[in-house]
C-alpha cells in the first residue's frame, strides 16, 4: 500500500493538502458538530422526524443523562434549521435504565421537546415511578404511542389508573391526526406487567 502522497500517481492529487478541509462543509445541510458523538449514529433524520434508536443498546442511567444532554444540543440545531419537529424514541430493553433514569433525565427533556409521537420504553427496570413521572407529560396530548410493556419495575393499577385520570382529565386524547384529520386514541401498551 501506498505510505505518503509521493507513492501515489499524480492524478489522484487534485488539490492541495491545504484545501481539502476547506472542501468539508460541516455546517451545509448537518445537524452535527465538527465534534463527532458516539450517540449520533443512533440518531437519523427524515423530514421533520428525529428518531433515536437505542432498543438493546444496554444503557442506564448515566448513559440516559449523556443521552438527553447531547439530543438537547442537538434539537437546538435542529429546531434552529427547521422549526418544527417530531421525535420518536426508542430506549426499549435496556434492563439498567431505572425508575431514577426516566425521571430525573428523560421526563425533563420531553418537558423541553414535548413533540415525540413514538416512545418506547418497553422491558426496561421501571414501574410506578415512570409512570407517575410521565403523566404530566403524557396527558398534555405529544405521544401517538406509548410503549410500556414487560416493564422489570412493579406496575400497582393504582398508578395505571392514575395516569389514566390524568389523560382523561386534560382531554387531549384522542388527538387529531395531522394527514387525514380523523381522531385518533393514545396507543398504550402496558401488557405482561403483572399489574397488581
């Protein structure tokens, strides 16, 4: 293999070694910074769509927290670019992510970027906790989908009923699909939970 540009034919040197960086456009149509993250391969754009897919990915708490700071950084940009949005997150069967994770982390940044349609949160270690921390959220009408099923933490159907006060109360459910105009109920999946 070649070692240094003297090794390689003239034709494939074009332009100088001082302007290819030039040629890089960090910023014309990118979200991301110069400074790559490791959570940007889980996140793709399409439309007016962030998804973040996580399923499996063995996270937890403080990986929760280095999540949400850098998805914030990055809705920023986003929001700046685009204006309008839409997230679906996917953090399903990360058994370490706690009751601890989803409150102190996750709720408070869908308090900041209430617009995500899909959340799934399924076979995670969550229960009541989640779900009380959620409700406020859940109520105000963002989430099409809400996925939490064959949760590791204990369900009591004292918090379910809560939360289902809570939806009902604020009566933003159902909610009116953006494309064919026609109501729509909260899909909410809470199966397998041994709910007592």
């Amino acid at each position: 293999l070649p070692i240094s540009k003297a090794d390689w034919p003239q034709e494939f040197w074009n332009a100088s070694e001082d302007t290819w960086q030039s040629d890089w456009n960090w910023d014309d149509n990118s979200l991301w910074t110069e400074e790559a993250s490791e959570w940007d391969e889980y996140i793709s754009v399409k439309d007016s769509t962030v998804r973040v897919e996580l399923s499996g990915a063995e996270l937890g708490d403080a990986d929760l927290k280095a999540l949400v700071k850098h998805l914030d950084s990055f809705m920023k940009r986003f929001s700046e670019k685009h204006g309008q949005y839409i997230l679906n997150i996917d953090l399903s069967c990360n058994s370490y992510i706690t009751d601890s994770g989803v409150a102190a982390h996750l709720v408070s940044f869908l308090q900041k970027w209430p617009i995500c349609h899909r959340l799934k949160l399924y076979k995670n270690a969550i229960g009541d906790q989640s779900l009380k921390a959620l409700a406020s959220w859940v109520s105000d009408g963002h989430v099409h989908e809400l996925h939490l099923s064959d949760l590791f933490g204990k369900v009591t159907s004292d918090t379910v009923l809560n939360l289902l006060k809570e939806i009902h109360k604020k009566q933003h459910y159902p909610y009116v699909n953006g494309v064919s105009k026609t109501k729509c109920p909260l899909w909410l999946r809470l199966e397998h939970n041994g709910i007592t």
